[in-house]
C-alpha cells in the first residue's frame, strides 16, 4: 500500500475518535484547550528539544532548513511587494501573509511524516521546530501590528518579549545549546523527554478532531481560495527551490510535505484574541485539514 495512504489511515481514525469524544460527550466544549496545552507546554517542546540536541548541523543539514524556511520569507516578501507597489487592502495583506505562515507542521506534518516515512522522524522534527521559530514570529508580529497599527519595528521589539517566555522557542534554544556543545542530556532527563515528545503525534490528531467539532465557518469560498497557499503555492516553490539547492529525494520530500501541511489550529486561538477574521481561519484550518486526506497523497505521489 502506498506509505502516504498508510500514513493518512491512522490519522483519520485519531481524527473521527476525536470528533465522535464531542459528539457522545465524551469531551466537552473547551476541553480540547487542555489537549493543546498539554501538547504545546509539555509533548512538542520535549519533541523539538531531544530532536534538535540529537542533530549534527552540517551544510547539507543547514540547507534542507532553509528549504522550508526561505519559501515562506519569500511569499511574505512578495505579497509585501504587491502591498507596496499595487496598493491592495491592508486587511487582504494580512490574510494572505497570515494564511501561507503557519501551518500545522508539528500537530499534523510529524505525525504524517512518521506514518509516511518511519525513519525520518527526526528530519521531520528539525524541520518542524526551524520553520516554527519563524512562523510564530511573524504570525504574532503581523497579528501584533494588525491590531494596533503600529509600524514593524514597535511591533516587533514587543513580541520580541512574548516570544522569549514561548516554551517552543525555549525548547529550540536549549537543543541547539546541547546540539552545539556536544553535552549529552543525562539519561534520567532524556527518558521522560523522549517519552513525552513521542505523546505529541497521537494527542495533536486526536485533537483536531474535537476542535472540528460544532465550530462556526464562514466565507467558505474566500477560505477555500486562501487554502490554496498552502495545499499548492507554499509546498511549488519549496519544490522548486529544493530543486536548486540539489536536496535528496528524502530531504526534498519532507520540506515540501512539511510546507504543504493544513493550516496550524492555533491560529483559531490567535484569531479569536486579535479579533482577526475569525470565521475565516476556522474554515481555512477545516478545509485544508480535510482536503489534506486527498492532497498529501497528491504531493506524496508526485514527489515519489
């Protein structure tokens, strides 16, 4: 069986228990704060900080993150430049920068990428952990400036104190002290660790299908539009630049899957707390998540 149907099988009934713990009850609404709040202070940072600690950074290896981070800094460059340049609404700006940056890469690309290809978990994790540094800043840099009007720079010397307290940001930073220094984490440390980071891919799916239970969507057809950065145009030019810098098969594979991930569902967090097209985002985070079943295995096949 193909290893991208595989991988989408488990995820789908980590989804359907999820949604079906709402609808007999089971779980509540409100209770899938607790799931994201543990994956997000607990599992993921473990993931990312025994991952990274793990990872010698050789050129190849530098590389392959810039495979995943570039793409995303040049599509916000472009959509700036179209800002500039043709005078498009400040609010489309936002939504199409918002709509490309964050995208579920350790909630749903993890877990996809160990269904997928088993032995490439910790690829997956790097990859996930160096786009996400530049994700959350930009995301919560631009919802900043969104919701204030202030210029980039107040903008970004205030979320530069947010983020220094984030606990994804702080995992990453201690990793790539142990990464760097060659100290190894101390096996009593590292077995927990390894056993929380291992938790994520099951509870981050699980997840997903309790928050797509009984929410509210709206503009559909605008949120399906926005979708198609993510589902097409993210993961086509990480393809193409992949290409230039003469990746892998492998590598070249896990950035673009990575980048063609569904839309993060913190963002429904986000939104709600800077009043930002919130409508929108819950309709772009369950259409690209549903459509993920069919396209995965498009982007799957075609990178095959």
């Amino acid at each position: 069986m193909n290893p991208a149907i595989n991988a989408i099988i488990p995820l789908l009934i980590l989804i359907s228990l999820g949604f079906l713990s709402r609808r007999f009850g089971i779980l509540k609404a409100g209770d899938e704060r607790v799931l994201s709040a543990y994956v997000y202070y607990f599992a993921l940072p473990s993931l990312f900080l025994v991952a990274i600690s793990e990872v010698k950074f050789t050129e190849e290896m530098v590389l392959f993150i810039l495979s995943g981070v570039l793409p995303i800094i040049i599509l916000v460059g472009l959509y700036a430049t179209i800002y500039a340049i043709f005078g498009i609404k400040r609010e489309t700006f936002f939504l199409l920068s918002l709509s490309t940056i964050f995208g579920s890469l350790a909630f749903f690309g993890i877990p996809f990428i160990i269904f997928a290809l088993p032995e490439s978990e910790t690829m997956a994790s790097l990859q996930a952990a160096m786009v996400s540094i530049v994700a959350v800043s930009m995301s919560i840099t631009l919802l900043e400036i969104y919701s204030t009007n202030e210029n980039l720079a107040r903008g970004f010397s205030r979320v530069a104190k947010k983020l220094s307290k984030n606990p994804l940001i702080i995992s990453i930073l201690i990793g790539l002290f142990f990464s760097f220094s060659g100290i190894k984490i101390p096996s009593l440390i590292l077995s927990p660790l390894h056993m929380l980071g291992r938790s994520t891919s099951v509870v981050a799916i699980f997840m997903l299908g309790v928050f797509l239970y009984g929410r509210k969507y709206g503009n559909i057809k605008l949120a399906f539009a926005l979708s198609m950065l993510r589902i097409f145009l993210l993961p086509f030019i990480t393809f193409l630049l992949a290409t230039l810098l003469r990746l892998p098969k492998n590598e070249t594979m896990i950035a673009v899957l990575m980048n063609a991930m569904p839309m993060a569902i913190s963002m429904i967090v986000l939104s709600h707390r800077y009043k930002f097209y919130e409508d929108v985002i819950a309709s772009i985070i369950m259409i690209s998540s549903l459509a993920a079943i069919a396209y995965l295995n498009i982007w799957f096949f075609v990178l095959s």
